[in-house]
C-alpha cells in the first residue's frame, strides 16, 4: 500500500513539477509553522471525511447552478 502523501491537499505530485514539491516537502519538514499548518488540515480533512454527507435538495441544486451559470455569464461580459 502507498504510503499517504504529506501535503493535505492530496496527490500534488500529480499536479506540479517533481523539483518544485521535492522543495515543498523539504520546506515543510523543516518549518513548524508550515507543519503545524498542515497537520491541522490533515486533521480538519480527516473530520469533515467522517461526516455523512448531506442530500442536498433538488431546489437548493438548481438554484446554486443557476446562480454560478449567472455568475459566470456575468464574468465573460
């Protein structure tokens, strides 16, 4: 089995130049602050993942893609 990445965002390795998130890693071993920071996410994610996830009702649905097709309609303009 894989072993978890560090960062909490998850598979970043996927996402950005090996050279740039062997220097993240590194950063982040080194810096409690930045530790800190993610080992709190990591723990923030770990909450939310236990959580049942809601039904969202139909109207709530429709209405939410109503407003971001609104949003970006106005955004191109």
């Amino acid at each position: 089995m894989a072993s978890e990445p560090r960062h909490p965002a998850g598979r970043l390795e996927d996402r950005i130049s090996p050279g740039i998130y062997a220097e993240m890693e590194q950063h982040v071993a080194g810096c409690p602050h930045c530790t800190s920071l993610c080992d709190s996410l990591k723990r923030t994610l770990a909450l939310c993942k236990a959580l049942p996830t809601p039904e969202v009702p139909g109207q709530v649905q429709k209405c939410l893609r109503q407003a971001v097709a609104a949003a970006l309609a106005e955004s191109r303009q």
